[in-house]
C-alpha cells in the first residue's frame, strides 16, 4: 500500500510540471504573436507616411510646374514665348540699329470654342527694326448677356525669334473681366531687341508673328 501511494504521488508531481511548460508555452505564443503584430502595424505605418510623403511631393512638384515652366519660357523664349522679363536696358534711350532690315511684326487673335468673346488685333502688321519700341492694340468684346473672366496666353512664330521679343507692357495672364456686350481696346507695347541684329541665326527671318488665344479663366 505504501508503494502505490508514492506512485500516485510522483504521477502528480510530472502532471504538474507538464501543465507549467504547457502554460509556458502557450504564454510565449502569445507574446510572439503581440510582438508580430506591433512590428506589422509600424511597417504599415512606416508604408503610409513613404507613401503620402511621396504622393504630398509630388503634388507640390505638379503646381510648381506651371510657374516653372513659364519662368523658363519668359526667360529663353522657348516654345515661342517672348521675353518678359526685366531687361537691363534703357528703353527711353534705346536707338533703332541703323541700316538693318525692316522686320514685319503681324499679329493675330483667337477664343476658345468655351469663351463667347471675340478677340481681333486692330492693326494687322507693323514694321520695325531692333532696337524700335512699338505699339499695338488688340480689341476684345463680350459677345454674350452676362459678365466673363477671360485670361489670354501668347506666343511668336518663328521660335527662335521669341527669346528676342520683349514685351515691356501686355494683358497676357492677367485675369480681364468683361461686362454683357462690352468692348475693350488691350495694349501691347514691345521692342526687338538690339541683339536680334548680332545673330546670324536671325539673318533668314523678315517676318514675327504674334499670336493671343483668350480662354476663360478657372472656376470663373
């Protein structure tokens, strides 16, 4: 009798020890489970911030764009657009080059099929030689009964005479708003400059046309 009491007290003892490595490891389990689980919720939240940084640069680099784009076209007169910015040369004592050959500035006009404006210049051509300031006139009217924002874009044909266009006063990308059945008349005052005489890239071109297209503005 005294035997089989030890036996049944030593069954027991193991019983026991096993229960304790068994809740060990279910506790374990548990632990790695919660650590895998921390660990993927800071890789998803390391993902979304990559991800909205990278979507938030490129959307600031889209609107930066555009201004950019002008910059550049104003500066070098690239894709026909002529040159406004600042030029370091006195206009008021600015001389004609003598004896070159007179250049024939022609001008033209158009809308957009969603803008119900007409746009025409009031003078079709005007002759100057570099180093000339000149002035021209287009003349806008509201064709409908209700008052319109319109914006106006330009360029000049050929391309390569564009970085010598300099436009000192225009209406280009400026916001003008005409009233039912209105009609305005829209400075340009320009010059070539003196330097288009210096370029024997330029010695071909006789003829520089300037071109408005009116659109209406956004949200307007």
């Amino acid at each position: 009798m005294q035997q089989k009491s030890h036996r049944v007290h030593s069954t027991r003892q193991y019983s026991t020890r096993g229960n304790q490595e068994g809740g060990r490891k279910h506790y374990d389990a548990r632990m790695e489970f919660a650590q895998f689980q921390e660990e993927a919720r800071r890789r998803n939240v390391s993902g979304i911030l990559y991800v909205g940084s990278f979507v938030i640069f490129f959307l600031g680099l889209s609107y930066a764009a555009v201004p950019l784009y002008r910059l550049l076209c104003k500066r070098t007169g690239f894709m026909g657009t002529p040159n406004t910015e600042p030029v370091i040369r006195d206009v008021e004592t600015m001389k004609p080059v003598e004896g070159h050959r007179k250049l024939s500035i022609k001008f033209s006009g158009q809308v957009s099929t969603l803008l119900d404006w007409s746009l025409k210049p009031e003078q079709r051509q005007i002759t100057v030689v570099p180093g000339e300031t000149a002035l021209a006139f287009f003349r806008a009217y509201n064709c409908s009964d209700k008052p319109i924002v319109g914006i106006a874009t330009y360029n000049v044909i050929p391309e390569q005479a564009a970085q010598y266009f300099n436009k000192i006063q225009c209406f280009c990308f400026d916001e003008q708003q005409l009233d039912p059945k209105e009609e305005v008349d829209m400075p340009v005052f320009f010059f070539i400059d003196p330097e288009f005489a210096q370029d024997p890239l330029m010695d071909d071109i006789d003829t520089i046309t300037l071109s408005y297209t009116f659109f209406k503005a956004s949200g307007r």
